[in-house]
C-alpha cells in the first residue's frame, strides 16, 4: 500500500516531468504562502467604528446634580463621529470575529467588511484591555469563511510568517517575515505588555487585530502594535495560546474574570536585598505575606522568597508580577521560579478568581477605604488611620465615583480598579462632598 506522502511525493515528480520545456515553473510562484493567504484571507475583515460624541453646552457643567439634570431631561447638542480603521479575522462558524481591543475601544457602531466586499453590522462580546483583545459577532446569518486558531507553543524563532490585515483602509494586504523573537515584554500606556511574538513582517496602523500566520496557513497570532508609532520592521503579535484562553472567557462571560495568586508581593530594594543577602543585582518581587486559603496555600512558597519568573518571564518589581498575573485567566498554572537560602527554586501556583472579600481588604489595605456600594457610586465607610486616604482628608460619607481612571458603575468595575492598585505608588480618585467634585491623588500602602 501507498503511504500518503510516497503518493504526494510522486503526483508532484509525476507534475514536474509532465511540464512543458521553457515553461515556467509551478513551484516557483505556487510557494506556501500563496497557499496560506488563499486558505486565511477570505476570513479577514476590514473594521470601521463609529463613536458619537457628546456636548452640552451647560455653565453648570462639572457640578453632580446640574450634571445629572442636563443627562436625565436634555438632549445632546451637539453629535460629532469618529472612524478608526483596524483588522480582524472570523474565527468559528458562530460568526466571532478575534480582534484588539483598542480597535474597538468606545466604539457605539461597529461595522465589519468582508474581503468578498459584504458588509455587516457587529455586536460587541467582550473586551479586555488587559491582553487588548476583543471579540465580536456579525449580525447576519449568512455563510462567513472561518479560520481555526493554531497554535503558538512551538514556535521557532526565524521560521516565516504572513500577516494579512487592512493597513491605511487598503483591504487584505499581506505582508512577509520571520519570527524575530519570542516572549517580548512591551511598555505602553504606563504599563508593560509580556509575552508578545516579535516579528519583522510589516504591521502598519490598520493592522492591528489582523492575523498572523505560519507557513502552514495556521493562525499562531493577532498583530497589535508597531514599536515607537510607525513601520520600522519592529512589530509585535498576541500569540494566539493566549488568544485562545481570553477568546473563552470572553464568549462566556463577556469579560475576563480577575484572577490573584493570594501572594502579597512588594519591590526588592536595596535595603530589603542587603537584609536578605541576595546576590548583587537581584531583580523579582518579594513575597511578603501568603494568604492562609488563598491559591498559594500548600505551593511551597514562603514570605521572604524573590520571584524571579513567571512562566520564563523576568519580574522586575511587584508591579510587573501584577501585570503578569493581570493577563491570566481562571485555572491558569503558572510556573514560579524563586531565590531562597542561595539557590533558585521551583513553584507551581494556580491562578483563581479572586473572591468579593478579598477586594473589601485590599480597599482598605492599599487605599484606605472601607466602601459600601451606592446609585453610580461607593460610598466611603470606614478610613483607614495613617493611610494615604486619611492623610488625604477623606471622611465617611464621601462618594467615590472613579478610581485609577476607572468609572465605578459596578461592582466588576471596583473589583477590577482595585486590583490594579496593587504595586502602585499612588493613584487619582475621583471623589464628591456635598455639591463638589474633586480629582485627588492619594498615596497607597
């Protein structure tokens, strides 16, 4: 019997000896990424949003109640739109389409064009700003060309990929490339992005969200950012392992749930690391609490231990292991690797929806705030004496309307701009008293 690939080898001999002399060769135009682009691009879509801007033109704008006023009772003066152009591509038969998350940041309409030049209104699903990823679903029950997500856990550094995208509005452009390295880390917006695909392939802005492909027309990535603003054959790839576990939780809930590892970590200093006589030039995150029946209980990490690692990704201060931590999902492994007595040690932590009481304590604990939920609002409770909000001058009965930038219109919104207090200096509040509004910096524990 004829294996598969004998049968293969032999139809292409059979091709190439039955090819006219001085006729042009098929394997030289027929390469794998012609075959890639072929298999992926009919999935590609081109995304326009809409964002409807409005005024009131109000003397009283600014005060809580006339601001409350002109919203319930008046009409918006004046309506501005604005397009932003991004990628993305049709992932399931169910019609979602994987795309970045600042393609559709705020967006009120989101309309999606088809490389066949169909055109479609989208839903939102979810989005998480955390890993800039988003997913949508076309209103249609049309038959729409999908492509399965791969897999990035094998990627060789060199090996070619395709990126297809909409740069400048120019639908379907496929660019060339390599995998120029692996497990980036990225600073952007006060904040540092890990674990990004490095590659030379050209992503230029109308990219973002767009596929990135293997030699083998498999989805391994979705292009996002293009170091220092513009082309410079330095762009960066979400791998599409990560991809696929926020694309879950974003299907199902409509948000990534937030997870801890039940580890209270603070920056190693030079102090600190004199004390705990590590090595010169030690960077990680100090253990310095593990809490009793929290996701690190029985992992074998102790209060003093200096995470190095997360999952081969360097920590150098408690921020970045919050970072890190912020981009994983429920159930998540993480591979720990840590200082102690001299030597390097290995821990295994799974990572797990971080529970309702547990952000009542790190309120108090970072900002000082003891916080009941009020009508668009928590209320302030209890503050904590010799706290940054103490020294501040908040008091019980204070509404707190934002924190770290975050609007608290529920509760997933306290949860969520809480945890991002963690290895912070300091944070801005939005705070009313009585018919004031004030933006405050306070300082965290």
């Amino acid at each position: 019997m004829t294996s598969p690939h004998l049968k293969a080898i032999l139809g292409a001999l059979t091709l190439f000896l039955a090819w006219p002399a001085g006729a042009e060769d098929p394997f030289l135009r027929r390469t794998a990424t012609v075959g890639a682009v072929e298999k992926v691009g009919p999935a590609v879509v081109n995304i326009t949003t809409e964002q409807i801007a409005r005024r009131r033109r109000s003397p009283f704008r600014g005060d809580p109640f006339f601001d409350r006023f002109f919203r319930d009772f008046s009409e918006p003066r004046l309506r501005q739109r604005a397009q932003s152009l991004g990628s993305g591509v049709v992932i399931d038969d169910a019609r979602h389409v994987l795309t970045n998350e600042h393609v559709v940041a705020r967006a009120d309409v989101i309309r999606v064009t088809l490389a066949d030049g169909r055109e479609f209104e989208a839903k939102l699903v979810g989005a998480d700003p955390n890993n800039d990823l988003a997913v949508l679903q076309l209103l249609t029950e049309d038959d729409i060309p999908w492509v399965d997500p791969g897999s990035s856990g094998d990627l060789m550094v060199g090996e070619p990929v395709i990126a297809i995208g909409n740069p400048f509005g120019l639908s379907n452009t496929v660019t060339t490339g390599v995998v120029s390295a692996l497990n980036r880390s990225l600073r952007a917006d006060d904040r540092t992005y890990h674990g990004f695909l490095q590659t030379d392939a050209s992503i230029n802005p109308g990219n973002s969200g767009g596929p990135l492909l293997n030699a083998n027309g498999q989805l391994i990535g979705v292009n996002t950012a293009i170091y220092g603003g513009g082309a410079q054959g330095i762009g960066f790839a979400i791998p599409i392992d990560v991809a696929k576990r926020i694309v879950a939780e974003l299907i199902t809930k409509g948000e990534v749930t937030p997870v801890w590892l039940g580890l209270d970590l603070q920056d190693l200093d030079p102090r600190l690391s004199e004390l705990l006589s590590l090595p010169e030039r030690m960077r990680g995150a100090v253990v310095s609490r593990v809490r009793d029946g929290g996701p690190s209980t029985g992992s074998g990490l102790a209060r003093s231990d200096v995470i190095t690692h997360v999952d081969g990704t360097a920590v150098g201060s408690a921020r970045e292991l919050y970072e890190i931590l912020g981009r994983s999902t429920p159930g998540q492994v993480h591979q720990l690797a840590a200082h102690r007595d001299g030597t390097s040690q290995q821990f295994t932590a799974r990572a797990e929806e971080i529970p309702a009481e547990a952000i009542g304590a790190l309120s108090v604990q970072l900002l000082g705030l003891g916080l009941s939920a009020g009508e668009g609002h928590y209320r302030v409770e209890t503050v904590r004496e010799g706290s940054g909000a103490a020294r501040v001058g908040f008091e019980p009965g204070d509404r707190i309307l934002a924190i770290g930038g975050r609007v608290l219109e529920n509760e997933s919104a306290l949860r969520r701009a809480v945890i991002d207090l963690r290895g912070k200096a300091q944070t801005q509040v939005v705070v009313t008293r009585g018919q004031r509004r004030y933006h405050l910096n306070v300082p965290l524990s």
